[in-house]
C-alpha cells in the first residue's frame, strides 16, 4: 500500500513477493503487478463483452418485430409527452429482453411502454413470440406475426427435425399454417 493507491495492484504485489524467496525491487514489483491487474481487467471485460454480444444476437431487432406484427400505431409511433422522449427505463430494457426484443433498438420510454403492452396483449392471446418470428421470417415465412404460437411452434419443430432445413414439400413464401 506504500506503493501504490490500487487495492488490486497491492494484493497482487503480495501475492508476487510471497510467492518468491529472493529480494525483489519494489519499483519493478508494482509495474509488473499493475500490469497482471490490467491484463485481468481487460480479459474479464473481454469475456464480458462477448457473452453480451452472444445474448444480443439471440435478440429480435425492434425494428423488424415491428413490421412483422403490422401496427401501425407502433411503426408510426411519434412520442408526445415529455417522459415519452425520455430514454427506456432499466425496467423496461429488461421486460423488453425478457419477451425477446434487443431494448437498444427501442429509442425512447413511450415507444417502449407501447411495445411492452403490444407484446403483453400477443402473449395472452396465444400469438406467435418475437423469437419464433424472426425464425421463420428468416426462412421466408410471410406474415409470421399473425400466427399462433402453437402454428409457429409446429412449423419450427418440423424444421428442427429436418436438421434445420425447411422440408422440400413447403414452400415458404405461400405456406399458411393450418387453422385450429
């Protein structure tokens, strides 16, 4: 601690001391630990940095969940209040995550309280997820967003079941799921 102000940078300098048996110079000793400290920071960081981006990547882009449920109220969506310009909450981030939806697309708290109460009302009513959409629409589904979630659902697994390819006998760009 005479050495330097990092509570890090001082553990690390004694666990190097205590760890060698010769005299070691002092000044050396705080350069070579503040450097072991560095390097962990930048590697924890690193690895944190990669498991967010994994996780983001499984996310729908607001954007495109947007046009896939066909709202207009939501893709026309202009704020009027002053909390409605305000950025997303920490709430509304995490709910927006929850329900599958990258919350850094969502560019202000109204439109993402409108999108929170959109995905609220299409999991009551059995719609297909965000997730399940995506999916699909990559595949060339038309009007994924208007389906159920069981008709996503069943289309998804016999894709899975046919190593994630979609079955020679559908055609994607004029399938329409079987109604209940």
């Amino acid at each position: 601690h005479l050495v330097t102000d990092s509570p890090e940078v001082a553990q690390r300098i004694t666990e190097i001391a205590s760890d060698s048996e010769a005299a070691l110079d002092i000044c050396e000793l705080e350069m070579t630990a503040a450097q072991d400290v560095l390097e962990e920071r930048e590697e924890a960081l690193a690895k944190k940095l990669e498991s967010m981006r994994r996780r983001k990547r499984r996310l729908v882009d607001p954007l495109q969940f947007e046009f896939s449920i066909m709202e207009e109220d939501l893709a026309g969506y202009q704020p009027a209040f002053g909390w409605e310009m305000q950025p997303p909450s920490d709430s509304q981030c995490e709910t927006l995550e929850k329900f599958g939806v990258n919350p850094e697309g969502v560019e202000s708290a109204g439109k993402a309280s409108l999108m929170i109460d959109k995905l609220i009302k299409r999991a009551s009513s059995g719609l297909a997820t965000p997730k399940q959409i995506r999916q699909l629409e990559q595949r060339g589904f038309r009007h994924v967003g208007q389906w159920s979630k069981d008709q996503a659902a069943k289309l998804i697994s016999q894709i899975a079941a046919n190593s994630w390819r979609t079955p020679y006998h559908i055609d994607p760009s004029t399938y329409k799921p079987e109604v209940h």
